[in-house]
C-alpha cells in the first residue's frame, strides 16, 4: 500500500520543505507539495488551511506544513475542523503528539530547526502510532469542540472526570 502525504510551506519554510519532502520519499511516501514554491513573500495562513483541508477531508492522512516557527502555519491549520496540528521543535513531542493527541499534520518552524532535526522529528512522528485507551475520550472532546457539539463535549468531560475519580486516567 502507497503511502501519503501533503506538505505546504509559507516563503520562510520553502528553504527547508525539498529535504523534508525528498526525506519523505526515501521514507516510502508519495508526496504532495501544494506550495508555495516562490520565495515571494505569501501568508502562512493559505498553506497550513491547504493542508488541513487535504487531511481534514481524507484524501491524505498525514499532513506537514512548515513556516518560520511553526506555530502560525499550525494555528492555520487547526482552524479546520478535524485537524489535529502539532508544532514541535524536538522529536519526543512529536512522538507524543501521534501517541496521545492522535495529531495527523506535524508543523515545525525553519527558522527554529534545521534540517536534520526536522528529518528526526518528521521520523519520530510517523514511526509513533496512537495508543487510544484513555487518549480516545481527549481526542473525542477536540472533535465534539470541531462539530462545536456542546452536549456531546460536556458529556465526554462528565465521562473523564468520572475515569479520573476511579483513578482510570
């Protein structure tokens, strides 16, 4: 089975974006670049929501966006319903983020990491797998907040604070 993924950058993260996506398709994945690919200077927010959106609506499972820190593509990102965006900077968050947060786009800032950090972390990310169990109701309480279901989230936080009390989280 063919491997996928998105990837999209603002002007500041097309400098480290080739080695990711080459990085990426030594790795197994067919890579889908939706830009920039100018150094013109654009807006963070087009690329993180192109990526999102691609995830968000299934046609990738996995997505990257890259900016200068990370943290603005990644709110971009996150703006979509279903996305679950991390920005991290070190490779045991971005494990964490797979195995507790169940995160599908990985963002990280050229400006904050170089290249081969950004190889491990992008490695520790895939090679993570959500460990569900007491992680399914979090990631349940962030969908119920995208449907912006009120009910459902509050019922959710009854059912985690029930968990907590017999000591099950």
């Amino acid at each position: 089975m063919l491997k996928k993924i998105v990837i999209g950058s603002d002007h500041v993260g097309l400098e480290l974006k080739p080695s990711i996506i080459n990085h990426l398709k030594e790795l197994g994945y067919e890579v889908t670049d939706v830009g920039t690919n100018s150094k013109d200077r654009t807006d963070y927010p087009i690329f993180g929501r192109m990526v999102g959106q691609k995830v968000a609506s299934g046609e990738f499972p996995l997505g990257i966006a890259i900016c200068g820190t990370g943290v603005g593509i990644s709110l971009a990102a996150n703006k979509v319903a279903g996305v679950r965006a991390a920005c991290v900077s070190e490779p045991y968050s971005a494990s964490l983020s797979r195995q507790h947060n169940n995160s599908n786009v990985l963002c990280f800032g050229s400006r904050v990491i170089g290249s081969e950090l950004a190889k491990m972390i992008v490695n520790a990310w895939l090679d993570a797998k959500f460990q569900g169990g007491r992680h399914q109701r979090r990631v349940e309480e962030l969908a119920a907040e995208d449907q912006r279901d009120d009910s459902k989230f509050n019922e959710l936080v009854k059912q985690g604070k029930a968990a907590n009390k017999k000591g099950e989280n």
